[in-house]
C-alpha cells in the first residue's frame, strides 16, 4: 500500500506535539499548553477521518477541518515563542506547522477543483 504522506506527517507532528506539552507541562505552563496539545493532534485525527470519508464533500469537509487545526496549532505556537513563556526552540514545531499547513493548503485546493 502506498505511504499517504499527510497521514504520516500529521501523525508524526502529533507525536512531537505530545513531547512538547510534556516538557511545557514539566515548566508549569498550563494553559497555551493544553491548547496545543488538543489543536495539535486534532491534525492528524482529522487527516484519519478525512481518509475514511464517504465521498469526495466528506473528504474536503473533514481535511479542511484538519487544515484549521493546523492552523490554530501555528498560533499557540507562536504565542509560546513571541511570549517568551518558556526557554524552549519554538522554531522547529514551527517550521513542521508551516509544512503541513502548506501541504493541507494543497489538498484542499486540488479537492476543491476536482469538486468543481
């Protein structure tokens, strides 16, 4: 079977997302925390549903829920390394937001021109 490669890297920017909360966690940074944890992993649970979806609009649906997702998770993200709660390298988490959020971009316009 062919490796989807959003399913993949969303999954995998889960698990660096859960790592990340652990080590806020461990420095008593609560709130901006859990927030990302809950945008961050929604990513990849969406790709999952959106894989799983019964038709063409049901994809589309479900992978641009994801997108915002990913979008909400740059957010937090960059509230943690602009407020400068923590002494941790945002800019990685960063970059792997930017890449997903350019790949889900790319699915939702080629989903939506096929629908079209």
């Amino acid at each position: 079977m062919k490796e989807n490669v959003i399913q993949v890297k969303s999954f995998e920017f889960a698990l660096t997302v859960i790592r990340l909360y652990k080590k806020l966690q461990e420095e008593r940074e609560y709130v901006i925390s859990k927030q990302l944890l809950r945008s961050g992993t929604s990513i990849g649970a969406n790709v999952e549903e959106a894989i799983a979806g019964q038709s063409k609009k049901d994809f589309l649906s479900k992978i641009s829920i994801s997108l915002k997702e990913a979008r909400e998770t740059r957010y937090w993200l960059r509230l943690l390394k602009e407020s400068e709660l923590t002494n941790i390298d945002i800019d990685a988490y960063l970059n792997s937001s930017f890449e997903l959020i350019s790949i889900l971009s790319a699915i939702v316009k080629t989903t939506r021109q096929k629908l079209n």
